[in-house]
C-alpha cells in the first residue's frame, strides 16, 4: 500500500510533467510559427517579454500565496490559465498582433510559474522537516530533471504538432490534454498542501536569510546564461543559416533538453554525496564556464558549425543540468520548512529576472552580434554567477543561519 506522501508526490510530479509537455510546445510552436509569419529574432523576443516579466512577478507574489491558500490551488490555478492561454492563440491570424500573443504569453508565464513554484515547494513539506537531506535530493532531482527531459518532449511535441495539425490543431490538443490533467490532480491531491498556519504579510517574500539572496542572485544570471543563446538565437541559427527543417530544429533541442533533464535527475549519483553545498556550486559554474567560450571560439575560428554546436551543447547540457540540480537543491536546504513555499518563490523570482534577460538578449544580441556575440554574452552571465556563488555556505553552516550577517 502506497504512503499518502509518496502518492502525493508522484500526483504533484506527474501534474508537473503534463504542465511542462505543453509548456515546451507552446514555446516551440510560438518560435517555430511566428518566424515563418516573416518575424524578426528581436520581434520573436518580445513574444516571449511579459512571459518572462509576469514569471517574476508570479513568483514573488505565489509563494506568498500558496502559504496563505494551499500549494495544491496554486497549482491548479497554474494549470487552468495555461488552458486559457493556449485558446487565446486558437483566433484567426489577423488577429495576432504582437501586443495579442505578448497578453497570452504573460498568462502562460504566469501559469507556469504558480505550477513550478507549487510542485517544487510541494517536495519540501512531502519530505518533512527533520534531517532527509539525501531524500530532499533525490526528490528534488527527480522532479526537476524529468520536468527538463518532459520540456524537451514538449518541443519536439510542439514542433511535430506544428506540422502535422497545423498551429491551431496542436493548441486544441494540447489544452484538451491539459484540462483533463487538472480535473484528475485536483480530484486527487488534499486541501491545504503548504498552507502555514498564520498568515504570512506580503513583505515576508523578502528573504531576510544572506545565503538565500546570494544563491538567488546566481541563480539569475545562471539561466541567463543558457537564455541568451538558447531562446531564439540558436533555434533560429539552425533553421535560418543551417536551413534545417521545423521538425529537425524541434527534434534537435528537444533531445538536447531531454539528455539534460536525465542528467539533472541522475545529479545526486553522479554527485555520490547526500546533499551538495557552496562548495559545489562555484565548482560545477567554474566547469560550465569551459562550454560556451569553446563553443564561440571553436566558431571564431571558422570550425563546421554543425558539428561544433551539437557537441558543445552536449558539453554544455551535461555541466548545466549538475549546475541546476545544485541550486535546487541548495534552494530548498536552505529554506526553513514552515517558510519554503515563500523561499522558493523569491528564488524563482531571480530565476524568472534571468530569463526575462536572457530572452531579451537572445533576439537582440543575435540581430546585432549573432550566435557568437550570444555566446560570449553566455559566458560573461556564467561568470557572474560563479562569483556571486563564493558566498554561498555549506548546507550545514545555514540551516539556522543569521539574518544579520
């Protein structure tokens, strides 16, 4: 017989994962559609600029939330404006101003933010507050890295939808599936996941805890680092300079994000230790820093760039994904368990700053630099998020940690 956490758990992740299918897609079918509308890289930028604004504002306002109402609602009203949002997109295409797909892209960005922060909140109070640390790994990277692999199915998903049903038949599709996913969650899961007992004040979002607002600030330029070149200007790289096909560009990033979810998931193995600290962080960043300044220099010297972008990906993906499974962690050690579900959404907060930045960046600096300049963009964030991670401690130096320091 199944514990009532660990159903509660595969629910959460399994409601994660249908949410991501299609977060992947939309993000795939957007890129992919409006490219061959005849936009340009900085026009399909903007597309994606209130997805990534309402992303910060999402997470700094839905841990407050979801201590004050319940994780579990979070997620769910997460899951129904993502429904919402791809029908937006099912109108006729004069109806597709930019300002039109921006509104719909800031719903979906707000969608999917209320779900991560729930689902990943979720696996702090499912493991408990006492000791767990290998178990809150394990959990943690489990669901973060098969969310990742499930992301890189939804491209492929998006891409393959895009061609054979056309941009409105995969939207239908893909907000039917979704919509049966949150009646079969929302039946299963129990009220008041998360909810503390008081009611929190909206300044305690906040984080008054020193190692929370560094790994926080790292964790921003982290993701955009991988924003600034993956988001627009390496899928348009590839379909406009290499001419690959829609279903080869889909096909291609969603195998690339797939290998990095499985590594994310495989990181407490990989890592052989019950929980990583500070240490590791400014190791792993330290190591990611070799992949993008390879791959812009292997270009700067004239090297087939084929080639040279799937293995430096490769390189990139593997070293990332054990970056990110690292901070996730590190996120939830940190946190006090009766303030995880406000923790986790200032965190995401900085998460969401840096890929709002990283998309900007993306469309603009491969209009003016190309995929090169992008490239060394990426290293520079990497760069920064190495040094701000030479204040964060060990885990066992902040379980209570100071405010005042």
């Amino acid at each position: 017989m199944m514990d009532p956490a660990t159903r509660n758990y595969l629910t959460v992740t399994a409601g994660y994962w249908a949410f991501t299918i299609t977060d992947g897609a939309i993000r795939m079918l957007v890129v992919l559609y409006f490219h061959q509308l005849g936009y340009s890289p900085f026009e399909v930028a903007m597309l994606f600029l209130f997805y990534e604004v309402f992303g910060v504002v999402t997470n700094l306002v839905g841990g407050w939330l979801g201590a004050r109402i319940g994780l579990n609602l979070t997620m769910h009203i997460g899951m129904a404006l993502q429904v919402f949002a791809l029908l937006m997109l099912t109108v006729p295409d004069p109806w597709l101003s930019v300002p039109y797909v921006m509104t719909a892209q800031a719903l979906s960005g707000i969608a999917k933010d209320l779900n991560k922060m729930s689902a990943k909140a979720t696996v702090k109070s499912i493991t408990g507050s006492g000791g767990g640390e290998a178990r809150l790994f394990k959990y943690v990277a489990i669901l973060t890295g098969s969310k990742n692999a499930l992301k890189g199915a939804g491209f492929f998903v998006g891409a393959a939808l895009l061609q054979v049903l056309g941009f409105r038949g995969a939207l239908f599709v893909l907000a039917g599936v979704l919509a049966v996913v949150l009646g079969i969650t929302a039946w299963l899961l129990p009220r008041g996941v998360g909810k503390m007992k008081s009611k929190p004040k909206f300044t305690q979002v906040f984080s008054n805890t020193a190692a929370i607002n560094w790994l926080s600030a790292a964790r921003f330029f982290l993701f955009g680092a991988r924003d600034v070149w993956f988001v627009v200007g390496l899928p348009v790289f590839l379909n406009g300079v290499l001419g690959w096909s829609f279903m080869e560009v889909g096909g291609f990033l969603a195998l690339w994000v797939i290998g990095y979810g499985f590594v994310q998931a495989s990181a407490p193995k990989l890592l052989q230790r019950r929980g990583p600290g500070g240490s590791s962080a400014r190791f792993w960043a330290l190591l990611l820093l070799i992949a993008p300044m390879g791959i812009a220099l292997a270009l700067q010297q004239g090297w087939p760039p084929g080639p040279v972008l799937i293995l430096g990906l490769i390189l990139f993906g593997i070293l990332f994904a054990i970056n990110s499974a690292v901070h996730s962690y590190l996120i939830l050690a940190y946190s006090d368990f009766d303030k995880v579900a406000m923790n986790v959404g200032f965190y995401y907060m900085a998460n969401a700053g840096g890929r709002l930045a990283g998309t900007v960046l993306s469309g603009l600096i491969y209009q003016t630099q190309g995929l090169t300049g992008c490239l060394w963009w990426s290293a520079g964030f990497v760069l920064a998020a190495l040094v701000l991670s030479l204040k964060l401690p060990e885990v066992g130096d902040s379980k209570h940690p100071n405010p005042a320091k």
